[in-house]
C-alpha cells in the first residue's frame, strides 16, 4: 500500500450558503481519507434542499486533491433492478480502463465480481442466496479496494432512497468496512418520512438500513433570513428592504433551489424595468419549479402517474387540504393513491408533514397552478367549491374557487361571494372584496340578500375611489328594512357623498340615519356624530345640524372647539381644522395637532379617518410647520397604496407645501402625476384644487404665463360651476394669480371679491391661508388703493392675532406695498427678520426682493445690494424665475452687473438632490425615496452619485454627517413628536442672516 500524505484540502463554497459546517466536516473526512482512513456519510434533505451542490462539491475537491472519483445517481428506471447503483457507480471504470488494468483489478477475490458487471443477472432478483450474495459484495469491496490503493476512492451517491434493494444492502456491508481504507462514500437521500412502497425503501428505512455503516450523518436545513438576504444582494446588487428579503425568504421557505429560481424571475422584473415588491414576491411560479415536481411525479414508481398529477394539481387549486380524502376526492383519484402520492411527495420534501397537507413553499403552488391546464383547473374549482361547501368552511375559502366558476343556480354562491367580501372589508383588501361583490352580481341573487351586496359592494367601491360607489350605497338604503342595517350603510353612503363634494347631501344622510338609531343603538348614533362633525368644514349650513345633534348626545362642538368630544385621533384633526379656519392663534392649532400625533395614526382603515393625516398636514403647512408638514405626508404616503385615492390627496397637498419651501421640481412632480391620475372631470379628491394651486403658481414663479393659464384651464380651473365651499378657495386663489400675472383689472377686481365672499360663506376666519395679501396687491396695482390699505391693515391685526411668524411676514409685506418711506421700510425689515432662518424659502425670497427694491428707491443702495444679493442666493437654488429677472433688473438699475457664479458643497446641490440626500440621511432605503418622491430607483440612484461627486464623499454615513450640519432647516423650534420632526433639506440661508447682522452692525455704527 502506498504511503499517504495529508493534502489541504479546500471544497469550494461559492454556491454554497450556510452549509459551512458540512463542507467542513466534509473537507476533514477527505483528508483522512488521504491518510488511510474511510468514512460512510449519509447527506438527507428535501428537494432543491442542495444535497447536490455539495455533492459537486465534493467531487470538485476530490479531484483537486488527486482522488479518483466515482459517482452514481439512484433513479426511478433502475430501483427495479439488482445491483443497478453498483454496476452504474463502476460503468465509467470499466468504459475508461485498459485490459491490463482491468485483469489486475479484477484479480483474486475480485474475480467473483466479473459476471455482475457484464451484466449478466450473477443473483436471483432480490437475492435470495444470501451466501452467494455475501461473496459478490467481498468481490465488490476486494474491487473497490484494489481501486483505492492506486489512488484515495470517493464514491458519490445521489439519491440512494430509489437505489433498488441489493445496492443498499451492498452499502451496508461495503460501510462497514472502510475503517483503515482510503476510501470515501458520500450518499445523499431524502428526509425521513413513513413507510415504503413496493420497490426499494422508504427514506426512513434506508436511515435505519444504514444507520450501522453510517459514521456522518448530516441533515440540510432551510436557508436562514441572512442566508436568503446574502444570496438575493450578491444576485441582485442594489437597496434590498427588509420586506423584500421576508417576502422572499416567506415565498421560498428557504429552499436554495427555488430561491435561485425567484432571483431569475426577480432579474428578469429588472431588466423590463419594473421593480417587483412584496406582493409580487408572493405570487411569482416560475415553470422551472413547476416542470421538477412535474418530472419527479410522472417519474417516481410509488404510484401510478395520473393519480401522482392529479393530486398535485388538486393541492394547488386547494391551497390547503384537511384530509387525503379531501385531496383525492378534488383530484378525482382512490384513496389508496392519493395516499401514496402524499408519502411519496412528502419523501421528496415538496409537501409538509404536518396536517393540513400543503406544500412546503408557496413558491411552488404557485408554478403549479400557474402551469398546469385550464381544463383540470377548472374541474378541480368545482370539485373544491363542492367540498368545501359540505365541510361548512370560511366564506372565504370557498369565494377562491367560486371565482373561477360561472353562476350557479341556486343562492348559495351570492351568500357566500356576499359574506366573503364582507370579511375582505374588514381585513383591510377592498380591491379583493369589489372583486367578490361584482361575482356575486353575476349569480342568481335573492331579493332579500341584495342590500347586503350593495353594501359591500358600494363600500368597496368607495374605498377604492370609483364613482359609482354613492350610486350603489344608495340603492342598498332604500332597499334595506332593518334600522341597524341602514346606519350602517349610511355610514359609508355620507363617506361617499362627501368624497364627490354632496355635503349637504352627506349630511341629510347623517340625520335621517341618526333619528332611526337614537334610541335603539347609541354607539352607532355616536358614530353618525362623528363622521356628521367633519361636514362642518366643507358644507355651509350643516353647522346647526351638528349642534343639534351634539345636544342631544349631551356634547359640544362648536367651531372653535369640541371639548366634550372624545380624544381620538380623529376629532382632534377636526378640531384642529376648525380652529384653524375659525380664526383661533397658532398655538392652540398646533397643540391639538400635537395631541392627535400622539395617537396611532394609519391611512391603511380607509374612510373618512383615513384622512386625519392630511388635515394634520393642512394645519402645520398654514402655520408655516412646512419641515413638519413634509414629513408626515412623506409618512402616510408610504402607508398609502399607489393606487389609493389618499394617497393623490396626499401628493396634491404635500405640491404646495414643497412649493412653499421652494422645492419646485417636487412640487411639480406630485401636482402633475396626482393631475393626470384623477383626470380633469374627477371631484373625489379632497386635495386635487391644491394640485392645480400648486401647478399654476409654480409656473407663474418660472415666469411661464401661458403654460400656468393651459394648465389651468386644462384641469377645469376657469369653470364656474366648481364645487362650493372650503375646496373652492384653493382654485380661486389660483385664478386671482392668473388675472395679476396678465392685467385682466375688470377679472380680477370680480376674483377678489368672489374670493372674500366665499370665505365669509365658509365662515373662515383664518388668516393662515387667507388670499388678503395677494387681494391687496392686486386691489393696490388697479388703482383701488385705499380699499387695499385698509384690507391690509385688517388682515395684519387678524394675522398678529394668529401670531404665526410667517403668516404675520406676508401681512407686513403686503401692507408694506400701501405705504411708503420709512413705514415700507419697518414694515418690511420686519418681515424679513420674521423669516430670516424660515423653511418658507418662496416667501423669503420675495421679502428681501421687496425690501431690496424699496431700500434701492429710498437711496440706501449698499443696503438694497445686500437684501438683493441675498435673495439670488436663494432664487438659484429654488429656480424662481420671476423673482430671479426682478432681482437682476434692480440690481442693474444700480449699475450691478450680475453674473451667475458655480457653487461649490451643498449650495451647489439641486432641489432634487438635496430632497433625495435629506431622506437617505434619515436612513431611507432607494426604493423608499423612489416611492415617496414618485420616481424611479434609478432615478434614486442616479441623484445620490450626483450628491456624492459634489460634495466629494463616498457613504450615507457622510452623507448624515453634512446634511446635519448644512441641509438642515432652522428657527423652527419644532415640538412635534419625534415622527413628525423636521426633514433634513431647504436652501442657503446663512446669506440672509450675515445680511441682517451686517445692517444691524451698520445702524448700530450710524447711530
């Protein structure tokens, strides 16, 4: 025998995740094995579990290390036959070695091995002569052996729980003797599962048959959470969310096999330019998955094949089956067979051993669904719609199949679809419950079932934002007989009536509703209180309704506060609202609105609640909490579906309060795709008139006319028959722009007055979002110059009142414009001081202009170039046009040449870049920003390497560190809690307040 030496012996893992253990287990047995010492190992695991990728591994390894490798495979054709793993483990031998070579291996006890390997049947099928049998495995082990002392043997055997019987007893007797032999079996076999079949053995007898030849013995478990997120970023470089990896590790059950079939679908999602979430993780059934379990079924000899499909074809339409009858009653099989193709598919590790039966991945179910024929899966619907009907299961489990049914004749599929969509309702999935509701519309409905059909359906439909949802809701009222049942549906009929602006008729609801449950169900009249209190801001005339209601429930609500209300999220964003429209002081408003962030706030319930962030929102974007207000709506749209109709209210306010910080291009952004997706005709929208707000002032500051009159007139702006009250004054305003931005004086005269007629209708109060500046302007240019100083002079008393500093700044401004001299001055000195460190860049901006320019006509020019200088600084960045050419034209009125100057470190940053660089420093992955700014991840990623070459870093974590220190806004003093807090981002303001300090040192030296 030759002398042995101990190699180093590495296996590779590169495609290998989380077996480290086994290869190096592995990787000590090889070298032994160099060194005269033989191992049996025995590797179980499931299908796709990656018994062999280790297996290669293995065999990659041997050969680096100058073993012989032999290997063989145990297949359905060959369990049949005796010996058939043997004679194929030594077939390449035999076809590769010479004759010389053969008559030395073959020699001595090995001789008895020659008539087993040419084939010829040298035992009685089974093996009955147990002696004659002991003889032909020690020719075999003498065979091997000579084999070794050449060089060190491994044997690699896959699948040994379909080797026919005689080779496993051969591996029995061979395992037990390769203590002192340079030879290595490595076998692979399925997990343990119950008793065997007729040809070979069960998994679990071919673990008990081994068990005395069996030195190793490992066991390959599912990928972990890490594993499954290691290999999904090697594959897929880029952010992956934390929900991603769940979804896809949930989908995969950790199987390496399918999780490399997910990441070719994922790739495949990528290279179409779409970026698959979780959802679509959930339903992705690649063919690959579904043709392995396919050819694995027809292949295995356990049972018959039709019996094998049918039952995996019948298990994926099931999703789940209680009992193997079940099963073989929907796959239309014998018991018998059905209970052989679950052993067997538990053997293979497809199916779960626990009861229900199931398979072990979604994956899988959904390959198999996906792909098999319509004909079976329809037969197989029907057949499970049957059962289940007789098992009296859930509503909806019966509802999967019906859908995929055609009417039937009798009523229990309506009441079924009905019920289902009414436990769809309640678990959050409209979409899903509009879909059982128009399948039930489609069956054969009782006259008695359908006002529950209309309800839900017309529920459904309003939480999806389709317009006929008022239509059906009122239907189901009228149809309806029980006063319960008719609260109920009111609830959602006023919901519904408000989101098309019908108040009134939301509110005549309410009452009609509330009279019939007065008595008789109190918690649902609190209820019709309740969504009846938010009317009062959108609806004149319903505010004595409401106090007659809250008397009688032995509460108050009045405009101004509702201290007998309860502190829910809810009430308290109405109260805020109302305060904030009735005129009450900033600080009132924004302690409420801090109240109610104190509460568990979800855009997911849908309904009027689902709204509470955009008031809170509307709130601190009028008291000038613009980082606060960003913030929260940045929240609740990531909360928000796409496709929800709250999330466009969401986006359309959250375009005026990037406006108002000057972030033009994000103001656009979300003005323009909130635009496009309600369409010029849809009144649904709370927030679509501050959309169009939004995109005509924008293009009135880019000094783009034209467009901001097609735009709005595009989006029905010019339209007298707008909806009244609080949803009007966004567009009025808007239009009031409009007739300044062209010199329409008799338009525009009209406008103002329009304007403050609607809000003495709407009983508002508020000087936070009054148009008055804007109207003094106007009034003041036509020539009507004592009807706008004394306007102006009774909006900055109504503004000092609210005592909000940039609500008070704009007032100061627009007075400053009726007077002249020094009181233009002082006015205007201290509206800018008022918004020096502001987030209202916009505002600003326009003050230090306005200053400029008076400063210049009163002969102070040193103080005018820096109030001016100042404000190009800040029109740069924001890209305000119209500001930017009164800027130049005042400075070149003083002889200043302006020339655009490149800017280096933050200040060089676009608005984009700076929004996108703010929420990755917060710690926002790529495709939460794409999703709350509404673009690309590409377009994510695209900004951030701008932001990285410009500021010269290479990490999020400097990122964090600059944005801290200078992207950050100031001089809010924000006491919001800490989800509310200021977003990191806004514009240079250093320059403004180097330009305050410098003048005040100048005054200070003067005096």
């Amino acid at each position: 025998m030759l002398t042995r030496t101990r190699p180093t012996v590495l296996l590779d893992s590169s495609s290998l995740l989380e077996r480290a253990e086994e290869l190096r287990s592995l990787e000590a047995m090889l070298a032994s094995c160099h060194e005269g010492d033989g191992a049996f190992v025995l590797v179980e695991g499931g299908l796709g579990s990656g018994k062999s990728s280790l297996l290669r591994a293995l065999r990659k390894g041997a050969l680096g290390a100058g073993s012989t490798v032999l290997q063989a495979r145990g297949t359905e054709f060959e369990s049949g036959h005796p010996h058939g793993m043997v004679r194929q483990v030594l077939e390449h031998w035999l076809a590769m070695a010479g004759p010389a070579e053969r008559e030395v291996m073959l020699s001595g006890h090995a001789a008895m091995a020659v008539p087993l390997l040419d084939h010829h049947e040298g035992l009685p099928p089974g093996g009955s002569d147990a002696r004659q049998e002991e003889h032909v495995h020690r020719a075999l082990l003498h065979l091997l052996t000579n084999l070794a002392d050449e060089r060190p043997l491994v044997l690699l055997l896959d699948d040994v729980h379909l080797a026919d019987s005689a080779s496993l007893r051969f591996l029995r007797y061979f395992g037990r003797h390769l203590l002192d032999r340079p030879i290595l079996c490595c076998a692979t076999t399925s997990l343990p599962a119950t008793d065997g079949g007729e040809h070979g053995a069960a998994p679990g007898t071919v673990q008990a048959f081994l068990a005395p030849a069996v030195l190793r013995a490992f066991t390959l478990r599912p990928l972990s959470e890490d594993g499954v997120r290691a290999h999904l970023a090697t594959a897929l470089p880029g952010q992956l969310s934390h929900e991603t990896v769940r979804a896809a590790c949930a989908a995969t059950a950790g199987n390496p096999f399918f999780l490399r079939e997910l990441v070719s679908e994922l790739a495949g999602a990528r290279r179409a330019g779409r970026a698959p979430g979780p959802a679509h993780i959930a339903g992705i059934g690649p063919r690959t998955v579904a043709r392995v379990v396919q050819r694995w079924s027809q292949h295995s000899p356990r049972r018959p094949v039709r019996a094998s499909m049918s039952c995996v074809h019948a298990l994926a339409v099931l999703g789940s089956a209680g009992s193997v009858a079940q099963l073989a009653e929907v796959a239309g099989v014998e018991p018998a067979d059905a209970a052989d193709a679950v052993d067997a598919l538990r053997e293979a590790g497809v199916i779960a051993q626990e009861v229900p039966l199931r398979f072990t991945a979604p994956i899988v179910r959904n390959a198999i669904y996906r792909h098999m024929p319509h004909s079976f899966r329809y037969r197989a619907h029907d057949a499970a719609a049957q059962s289940l009907f007789e098992e009296d299961a859930p509503p909806e489990r019966i509802a999967e199949h019906l859908l995929h049914l055609p009417p039937a004749t009798d009523g229990r599929a309506a009441d079924v679809l009905v019920a289902a969509g009414r436990t769809a309702l309640v678990k959050g999935d409209p979409v899903h419950a509009l879909s059982l509701a128009r399948r039930a519309a489609r069956e054969d409905v009782p006259a008695s079932m359908l006002p529950a059909l209309l309800a839900v359906r017309g529920e459904a439909e309003h939480r999806t934002g389709h317009p006929h949802a008022a239509r059906h809701l009122r239907q189901a009222l009228e149809l309806s007989t029980d006063s319960f049942e008719r609260a109920s549906i009111a609830l959602h009929l006023g919901a519904a009536l408000a989101s098309d602006a019908r108040c009134e008729e939301a509110a005549e609801v309410y009452r009609d509703a509330y009279g019939e449950v007065r008595t008789s169900h109190p918690s649902l009249a609190r209820r019709l209180h309740a969504e009846h209190g938010w009317l009062g801001y959108c609806a004149p005339g319903t505010e004595e309704i409401t106090a007659e209601i809250s008397r009688e429930l032995g509460v108050t609500a009045s405009i101004g506060g509702a201290e007998g209300l309860p502190t829910t999220a809810q009430y308290l964003a109405l109260r805020a609202t109302r305060a904030l429209l009735g005129g009450e002081p900033g600080d009132k408003v924004i302690g409420l609105v801090e109240q109610a962030l104190s509460h568990d706030i979800s855009v997911r319930e849908g309904g009027v609640g689902a709204r509470v962030p955009w008031f809170l929102a509307f709130c601190l974007f009028a008291c000038g909490r613009l980082p606060e207000a960003g913030k929260l709506l940045d929240n609740a749209i990531q909360q928000a579906e796409p496709s929800d109709a709250d999330s466009d209210d969401l986006r359309a306010l959250r375009s005026c309060v990037n406006l108002g910080r000057g972030l033009l291009s994000e103001a656009e952004n979300d003005a323009t795709a909130t635009l496009e997706r309600s369409g010029a005709s849809d009144e649904r929208n709370l927030g679509r008139p501050f959309a169009v707000l939004a995109l005509t002032e924008l293009l009135l500051l880019r000094n783009q006319a034209d467009a901001a009159e097609h735009e709005f007139a595009k989006h029905g702006g010019w339209e007298e028959s707008r909806p009244g009250g609080f949803r009007s004054l966004p567009l009025m305003i808007a239009r009031g722009h409009l007739h300044s931005a062209r010199g329409a004086g008799g338009d525009d005269v009209q406008d103002c007055r329009r304007t403050l007629e609607l809000l003495r209708e709407t009983g508002s109060g508020a000087s936070a979002f009054s148009p008055a500046p804007g109207i003094v302007r106007r009034l003041h240019a036509l020539g009507q110059k004592e009807e706008a100083h004394r306007l102006a002079l009774d909006h900055l008393a109504a503004a000092r009142k609210f005592g909000v500093p940039h609500v008070v700044a704009e007032a100061l401004s627009a007075y400053a414009g009726t007077v002249q001299g020094d009181e233009a001055v002082a006015a205007l000195e201290e509206s800018v001081r008022l918004l020096d460190g502001s987030p209202a860049a916009v505002s600003r901006c326009a003050s230090l202009v306005q200053l400029g320019a008076v400063l210049s006509a009163a002969g102070q020019p040193t103080r005018a170039r820096r109030r001016l200088w100042a404000a190009q600084e800040i029109t740069e960045a924001a890209g305000t046009t119209v500001l930017s050419t009164r800027i130049r034209r005042e400075l070149a009125a003083m002889g200043v040449r302006v020339r655009s100057t490149p800017r280096a470190g933050t200040p060089s940053l676009t608005p984009r870049e700076q929004r996108v660089s703010a929420l990755a420093a917060e710690g926002k992955r790529n495709h939460e920003i794409a999703r709350i700014l509404f673009v690309t991840v590409k377009t994510v990623e695209w900004h951030l390497s701008q932001v990285y070459r410009k500021l010269g870093i290479a990490s999020r974590n400097e990122l964090g560190r600059i944005t801290a220190e200078d992207l950050e806004f100031t001089g809010t003093g924000s006491r919001l809690p800490a989800m509310t807090g200021g977003v990191a981002g806004g514009y240079p303001e250093r320059s403004a307040t180097r330009a305050a300090q410098n003048d005040r040192a100048g005054g200070a030296q003067r005096r």
